[in-house]
C-alpha cells in the first residue's frame, strides 16, 4: 500500500483532564504520518480546543489541525455522550488535498478567491464544516459557502466554550478544511431520524411559524388525518413523537428537513412549527421513534456499501444529532455498531451535534456519514 492509499489513523481517550487526554491520543497516533488532523471533544474540553491542538501539534508533528466541540464524541466502536472524552482522526493525504478555512459568512468566497486554481481543479470541493450556533450568521455562512460551489457536511458545535471550533487556531463564525475530490475519492450519506406519515401538503395559508390550512382545509384537519385516531385523542402524546418536515426543492431523494412543532389550536384548528412559513410551500409530517430511526440508518449504510463498492475505506467523520445518539439507540443496535456491522473496522472519528450540515443546509435530527477512499 502506497504513502497516497495508507489508511488514516483514529485515537479515543477518556482522560478527564484535557493534558493527559491529548498526551494519550498524541500517543496513540504516534509515528502514523499524515499532515492534516481532526480533533472532536466533548463539552468538557470545549475551553480547551485551542490548547489541546497546540499540544497535538507539538507531539505528533501534524502541521495542520481542524477542531470542534460538541454534546459528546464518537469512534470506532464507541460513544462518549455527555461526558469527558475526545478523538483524534489523522489523514494520510497530499498537502494538496486540502484547504483550512475559518471566517465569517463570506469564507466561502474567500476560499475562492484565495485558492483559485485550487477551487476550479477541484471542482466541487466538500468542504467539512463547523458552526457556532450562536453566530447571528450560521446560517447564512452555510448557504453563502454552498452557494460559492462547495459540497458542505459537518455540524454545529456545543453552544459553550469562547471558541467552539478552530482551523490552525482561528475561528470565526465557520471554520472547517476542503478537500478536492480529484484528489481523494469522497463518500457521502445522509439518515434521518424521521419516517413521513404522508405526501407533502401544500401550505394554502398561514401567518409566520403558523399553520392555517393545509390544501385548503384546516391545518389540524389534515394533521389528525396523517397521525391516525390514536395520537388525535390525545395531541399531547405527539411531543416528541411527531414532527413538521420541509422538503427539500429539487431534491431527487425526496430529502426534508425536521423542524419542532411548537404548539396546537384545537379551537382554531391552528399548528405553530419552528419554523417561517410561506403560502405555496410543502410540509408533511413524520413520526420519529427508534424503530424508524435504526431503519434508515440501516438505509443510508446499506446505500453507501452499494455506492463504494469494493474499494477500501480509509477512514470516515459520522457526524449525528446530539437528540440521536443513546437518547435514540441503544446497543447492540447504536450508531457505531450499525456502521461497523455493514462497513467493517476503519479508522473512524465524530461528534453529537447542535444541528447537521448536508450539502447546504442545517438538518435536524440526523446523522451524516462521511467516508474517504
């Protein structure tokens, strides 16, 4: 196997204090060459993502480091939620693989005009992403950079720490690396947590976040339709079990994004979701519950084995919601274990998110699967 196909190299630690867990992970990826690394933490370490990089650097003599903090952290075979823990992916790639980025709502076209030659060799670079949720631009950012001609995942980090995320020490409202697929043959699979209990409804009136009428009947009409007689004896029970889904125009994998129902009107027959609305646009409704949730992960590896074929994994990012994880699967049937059952071993780092970035826009609820062969 050559220097240009050598697997990647992944390292978990539980270490709670941030020195001794990045010591542990320099250790762990010792020796393994590489320029480019990826650092996830927990919340924990979120305070300490710019130190723990620069100490990685120090040990490993990885030159460049992308960074972010989420709810918890993933590898391999394992998933640190809501506790101390970090890992570590190092990727065996050409310098010329890929380009840091980190900024405000125009890196995107920073990329661009900096690296021009780089950006049209390229193509359309996929770009790994991360987001401070509570940067008034996150999602304009996303759609500017999507829109300058990139392929975006990733995620939105921890709402803590002063510096969530990091490229080479700078952060900003995005930060994140690219890289050209003419250089690294790239993967990518999206699963939702959702299953839609209908056809999309034409939203035929509505005011801000609020549903009035849906085909031109009353918003709550057509939502006891599509839950069934059970859950419309008692709209209570749908917290938490059912959702508000936006399809995505032009989608030709009838892709939607999940948001929050809000509030319900019995006596106006009024639905609120957390989201803006306007006449003319689609919605459905899905119901989200364990079940459906480990059959489209399922979906989306199995897709993904089909896609890549026989060629090798040399390493992967799962990057998934942080209201996924053990809140949604437990074992033997949790996130890691479906990837490795259906993909086998591979180096294999990824956080709980705030949000997931697929292509260009923010998703909820999902979990976005990356893999470099």
């Amino acid at each position: 196997m050559t220097n240009e196909t050598k697997l990647f190299s992944s390292a978990l630690s539980q270490a709670p204090k941030w020195r001794e867990n990045a010591e542990e992970l320099a250790s762990l990826v010792a020796g393994t060459g590489g320029k480019l690394g990826i650092l996830y933490t927990g919340e924990t370490f979120a305070e300490k993502l710019s130190a723990m990089t620069v100490f990685l650097k120090e040990r490993t003599e990885v030159e460049d480091w992308v960074a972010a903090s989420g709810y918890g952290v993933i590898g391999n075979d394992a998933e640190y939620f809501g506790e101390a823990g970090a890992a570590a992916l190092i990727l065996n790639l050409d310098v010329n693989a890929y380009r840091l980025f980190a900024g405000d709502s125009s890196v995107g076209s920073t990329l661009v005009s900096e690296h021009s030659a780089w950006v049209a060799e390229a193509s359309m670079p996929l770009a790994l992403t991360h987001v401070d949720p509570r940067h008034p631009e996150a999602a304009g950012a996303v759609r500017s950079f999507a829109n300058s001609g990139g392929f975006l995942i990733g995620g939105l980090t921890a709402a803590s720490g002063e510096t969530p995320h990091l490229a080479n020490g700078t952060s900003g409202c995005i930060s994140g690396v690219a890289f050209s697929p003419t250089s690294i043959e790239i993967a990518t699979g999206l699963s939702q947590g959702c299953t839609p209990l209908s056809k999309p409804h034409e939203i035929t009136q509505c005011q801000n976040n609020i549903l009035i009428e849906l085909d031109g009947q009353p918003a709550l009409d057509l939502f006891k339709q599509d839950i069934g007689a059970e859950l419309s004896e008692d709209l209570q029970s749908c917290s938490g079990l059912i959702f508000a889904a936006l399809p995505v125009p032009g989608s030709d994998t009838a892709d939607y994004t999940v948001r929050n129902l809000v509030g319900i009107d019995a006596d106006q027959k009024l639905i609120a979701i957390a989201a803006s609305l306007e006449p003319g646009d689609q919605i459905l409704f899905c119901r989200r519950d364990r079940e459906n949730a480990v059959r489209d992960m399922r979906r989306m590896t199995l897709d993904l084995k089909r896609r890549i074929e026989n060629k090798p994994i040399r390493g992967g990012i799962y990057i998934s919601c942080a209201a996924r994880g053990p809140n949604q699967f437990q074992q033997p049937e949790r996130e890691t274990d479906i990837i490795r059952e259906i993909l086998g071993d591979f180096p294999m780092i990824g956080f709980f998110a705030n949000g997931e970035i697929s292509r260009d826009r923010i998703y909820a609820y999902t979990g976005v699967l990356t893999l470099f062969l």
